[in-house]
C-alpha cells in the first residue's frame, strides 16, 4: 500500500507486507530519494514502512510503473504472468517480479472526493493468477479495506503534521484534545532563547533569497541539536529560537546536563557551518543564546477562534532578556544564577545587570568558550 503524505521531507509512504521467504526478493535498492526504512516481524511474515524523499513521484521509478497508471487513470490494473515468459514486459516492476514465480499483479487506486491519492496492490502464486471473478471480489474488498486504512492515514499525517509545526511534545499534547482556551500547565523547565547576533544590519544588506538562506542555515544546525539532546522548540520568532527542556526535581541535574552538550554542540556546528559560508563567499552567522531554568505556564492562550500553544511566564522573559546580552557582554552563551545553581560546572560570573522589563538587577553567569584560532 502506498500513499502521498503531508511532510517536508517526506513525500510518499509504502507499506508491504510479505512471507518471510520472500524478504530478500523486496530487499530495498536505496537510492537519493530513499529516507528511511523499517520492519515489524511477525511469526511468518513481515511488514516494511518506507519512506521516500520529495521528488519520489517524479522519479523514473514512479512514473514507469503501473502505479503511475492506476493513479492517473483512476482503474485498475491485472497482469497475468505467463509460465516460461521472459519479455518484454509493459513494466519494469513486472520484469523483476516474473522470476518470483508470481502468476498475477493486481492494482487498485484508492480514490476520495473524485481524487487517487493512493493505491493497494497485490502479487500472487496461485495456479493461473486470478480469474474475473475474484477480481471482481478483490477489487471491492481492497476498497472495505482502504476505508480503515484512510482512517490510521489520517490520525497518521494529522499528528505529523502538528509535530512539524508546534514540536513533538506539544503536537503530541494537542492532538490528544489539550486544547481549550486558558487550559496551562505549570511546568519546571530549561529555558532557551537564541538569536543570531546583528541579523537586522546582516539583512539589510543582503537578497531576501539570501536572508531565507541564512536563517535556514542557521536553523538547519540549531534545531537538530536542541532536539537532539530532549529539548522542544517552541517558537521561530524571526531569527529566533524559543526551546524548552522540561524536567522534574529527580532528572534536573541531568536535563541541565543535556542543555549545555546542546549549547556546545552547537557551537561546533556553527564553527563548521561558517568556514563552508566563508569560504562560498558568504556572511558567517553568531548567536546569542540565553539560558534561565524556573516555572512556566505551558498551554493554550489566545481567544476562542485562534489559540496559540506556547509557554509563558516571568521566566520566558527573562530568557530573552538575558539573551539581549551576549552582544554587551561578549559572550556567546549567558545563564541565569538559577541556572547555574542547578549545573555544577564551572561558571563564570559577569556581575549583576539591569535588564529591560526585570524589576531587580540579576547575576549573568557565562561558561567558558573555544576560542578560534
């Protein structure tokens, strides 16, 4: 079975299903447009969930293949394998199937609201293939079944697509009913708040093509490794990053722990990332990131026909706020003391600092930083 999906980096999705004897003739040729694969064994079967990358439907692959026929045509496809025949085939998939020992290939497109946005199919050995009648029969039972299998489709892209665009945690949250107006959690997290350092005076002198380059670069490393290490990123505000790593009073040290691999990490992918712009010519990207650890409110604010899911509290603003420093103070990464209580590392502490919108002066510490040769 096999459909288009809603995703950026995912375009279709095939599901096969097979005796385990015949697991090496559907061994996967991994090519540019594969992205993942993976398999659920059962006793004497098994089942493989593959994923293909954007421009699978284009591929020649696609195109030369009676899928491409059944989703166009919006009919089904029989072909009837003939004992001892070698060729030629109407398609390349036949030829490769034929040595099997397979006697009928039969396709179905799936079709809602007038539209094929996917198909089923089967390959047999029975003796003579199937006859009209059990295509007849086949042709409706494969439509019962698309029936449950749109439903799993459905929960599937919908809970992808709040991961995408609000983070697994909070997508996860919503998709399981958390969301009416005024209902927040209060939560202990890590808060993060990163910008790149200059980005109005960096974007007035480059394309809008570029600036789109720029902050994808950016948040091309940046993102990756805040999930990486158990954060969620909450919000692209601009050329910013809000995150949040939530923690409990028995795996705070740990989180804490995380948070700063996170922030190192990132520091040498960012390394990385600006000898290859310098050296295309390009401006190279730094960044501030502010640290702070505290309670937030963490759920839905809005009104009642337009919510936001989003983290809020003292907290969150004093992240940013701490943030607004690393350019003042020279440093890259900068932490509340609450922070730096929690994590015993060593700290270096800059002093006690206004910040805009905090009622009393707070103690910025920093952490030490490689130094560019």
């Amino acid at each position: 079975m096999g459909t288009k999906t809603l995703h950026p980096q995912v375009e279709t999705l095939a599901y096969l299903w097979a005796p385990n004897d015949q697991k090496k003739m559907f061994d996967l040729q991994v090519d540019t447009l594969f992205h993942s694969s993976r398999f659920f064994e059962f006793p004497n079967s098994f089942v493989r969930v593959t994923k293909f990358r954007l421009g699978s439907i284009q591929s020649s692959q696609f195109t030369a293949s009676p899928i491409q026929y059944v989703l166009t045509s919006k009919k089904t496809y029989y072909y009837q394998f003939e004992e001892g025949y070698t060729g030629p085939f109407p398609y390349p998939i036949l030829e490769e199937l034929a040595p099997s020992g397979a006697t009928g290939y039969f396709a179905v497109p799936v079709i809602q609201k007038g539209n094929s946005y996917a198909f089923l199919s089967l390959l047999t050995k029975k003796p003579f293939g199937f006859d009209q009648s059990e295509l007849d029969f086949l042709t409706k039972s494969l439509h019962l079944i698309a029936l449950k299998w749109w439903t799993f489709i459905q929960s599937e892209l919908t809970e992808s697509l709040l991961s995408i665009y609000l983070g697994k945690r909070t997508g996860s949250t919503v998709y399981s009913g958390k969301i009416y107006l005024g209902e927040l959690d209060n939560i202990q997290s890590v808060i993060w708040f990163s910008d790149i350092r200059n980005y109005s005076g960096i974007s007035e002198t480059l394309s809008p093509t570029e600036v789109i380059q720029l902050l994808n670069d950016y948040f091309g490393i940046a993102i990756p490794q805040i999930e990486k290490f158990g954060g969620e990123v909450l919000k692209l505000l601009g050329d910013g990053i809000l995150a949040v790593f939530p923690y409990h009073e028995r795996n705070k040290l740990v989180v804490g722990k995380k948070v700063l691999l996170a922030v190192r990490k990132l520091g040498d992918e960012l390394s990385k990332l600006n000898n290859r712009r310098e050296s295309e010519g390009k401006i190279s990207i730094h960044h501030g990131v502010g640290l702070h650890s505290g309670e937030i409110l963490y759920g839905n604010i809005g009104s009642f026909d337009r919510l936001d899911f989003t983290v809020i509290g003292e907290a969150v603003n004093l992240t940013s706020r701490i943030a607004g420093m690393c350019g003042e103070l020279g440093k890259a990464v900068l932490a509340s003391e609450s922070l730096a209580h929690q994590i015993p590392v060593r700290w270096e502490e800059l002093g006690e600092h206004k910040l805009k919108g905090i009622s009393s002066p707070k103690k910025i510490y920093g952490i030490s930083e490689k130094k560019k040769s």
